[in-house]
C-alpha cells in the first residue's frame, strides 16, 4: 500500500480540497488528505499526505510555517485581503522606520481574533459561510507566538514581511493588527507559504504540474512518513522486536525517555511509541503504528 507526504506549492485560487482531488486522481488512490486549509487566495506550501501518511496530519499541523505576505497600507476590507471589499481608507503616511518599529512589536506571543472569513468552525458552522450570509459572531481572543518576522520590502503604500508562526496564527489578522497599531489601515495583497516545519517551497511540486506529471515519477517524489516526524526523538531497537512492536505488544527497552518517541526497529520504522517505567524496569508500547509489511513504494 501506497504511503508517503507530497510537498505541493499550491497555486493562488483553487481550495486545498481541490488540490487533494487531483493528487487522488493522479496516484489513483482514495486515502488522501492534507494537513490544514490554505487559503483560497493564498499560495504555498501544502503538505498532501496519502495512504497511511494520513495518520500524520494532526503531527503536521502543529509545525511552524513560514510566510511571505505583500501588504497595502491605508485601507481596510471586509475579508482583511485583496478579495474583499474595501470598508476603510485612511489618508495617513507610515514612513520605513515606524513601520519597523510597530512591526517588531509583534515578535513573540501575541493575542489574536480569528477573522470571521476563516475556515474556524463555531457551533459546527465554518466562520466563513457566516460571513457570506451577513452574519459576524463573537469570536474568542486566542494565543499565538510570532518567532520572527522581518521587513523584506517597503515602499509605501506596500510593504512585504516574512513571518516565522506558530500553528494558528492568522496572517490577514496579523496584518489588519499591525495597520489598526500604526493608526491607520492594512490588508493582505498576496500571501504565500513558504514553508511548513521541514517542507519548503523551493522543493515543492507546483499543483498545475500534478496530472502532468507521470505516476511513478510523482510517487518518486513522497516523503516517507517519519520525515513529519522529526521533532520526536529516535529510538532504534533490534530488527527482532518488529513483530511484537507491529502487532502492539509491550516491549522492555533499556532506555528511559519519559516520553512519546519515534520507534525503528533496525532500519525500518514503525511508530510512534511510549516509553515508561514500571517496577524500576523500562518499557515500550506503540501509540501509532504506520509500518505495513505489504509497503513496497517507501
């Protein structure tokens, strides 16, 4: 069975949902999914897991992203970005240098209000199809961590920042934040991912490529599922152990890591695992496991 994780830069104006439909399409395979919504009028990297992959996507969405966002200053839309209508203009100048200074304000953890056009689900409803219907709710403030974001351009009206994000975090939000603290106006042109944990743009397969490009050639192309799973450290038991770790047994180890850890047995991996102790004797048992004997692609 078919597994892995497809690095797709997904273009401006068609839904996540569709680029899941032509990578089924294209490997001939109904277990496909990816790993959190990018935005209709946004571009970028879009992890597409597949098969047993899938397992993975909740691993996935908790990773940093990166993005790259061109903003205009002195106005204000409805959906916070180029595709709305403008409910706001301001006439105020915002030189370089206060530019800079208010936007570093917004490194570290900063609270934010989900807009209402987002994919955010409340009482079982998308925010978005709210929104449509002339419907705005109270949306809670949430916590989120800005790690970096830097000025890439300016030239005012527009400028272009760089955002290193925690899962969560609203760009369109960010940006609307920033121009409301510089006392006037700001909304997302263009919005890019470029990034999202270990999967990077400039090695993504652009999603208009996906029919075009040959089944086996785009199979070449999956991440094996552990590569979601970095953040999690290694263990390696013998070769021996990949039954009784496949079939869920309980296995002593002669390691004490406290924690849920990524578990190999010899080269092959096999899971997810957690390590605890009993007795003063150390032991594993699997949480996840995506080894399959029958996997002849990863």
């Amino acid at each position: 069975m078919l597994k892995g994780i497809l690095n797709i830069n997904k273009e401006k104006g068609i839904s996540s949902a569709r680029v899941v439909s032509l990578v089924r399409r294209a490997l001939d395979m109904k277990k496909v999914g990816h790993t959190g919504t990018l935005d209709l009028e946004a571009s970028g990297v879009l992890p597409i897991v597949i098969g047993k992959a899938t397992r993975v996507s909740d691993y996935m969405m908790t990773k940093d992203k990166v993005y790259e966002t061109e903003l205009i200053l002195g106005a204000k839309t409805d959906t916070l970005d180029a595709a709305g209508k403008i409910i706001g203009k301001s006439d105020k100048i915002v030189s370089e240098d206060k530019f800079l200074e208010v936007m570093n304000t917004f490194k570290g953890e900063i609270e934010q209000i989900p807009p209402m056009y987002s994919a955010l689900k409340v009482n079982g409803k998308k925010l978005y199809d709210l929104a449509r219907d002339g419907i705005e709710i109270e949306r809670k403030r949430r916590k989120v961590k800005v790690y970096d974001i830097g000025l890439l351009d300016f030239a005012f009206p527009k400028a272009i920042i760089r955002v290193t994000c925690s899962k969560g975090t609203y760009i369109r939000t960010l940006v609307d934040d920033l121009g409301e603290k510089l006392g006037t106006f700001a909304y997302v042109n263009e919005l890019k991912r470029v990034r999202v944990g270990d999967f990077d743009i400039k090695d993504a397969i652009n999603s208009e490529d996906i029919l075009e490009i040959p089944k086996e050639a785009l199979i070449k192309k999956l991440y094996p599922v552990d590569t979601a799973l970095k953040d999690f450290e290694k263990i390696t038991l013998d070769k021996k152990y990949l039954d009784s770790l496949v079939n869920g047994q309980i296995v002593e180890v002669g390691v004490d890591f406290g924690k849920i850890v990524r578990v190999y047995a010899g080269e092959d991996f096999v899971g997810l695992g957690r390590n605890y102790c009993e007795n003063n004797k150390k032991f594993l048992k699997m949480e996840k496991v995506f080894y399959e004997r029958t996997d002849k692609n990863i």
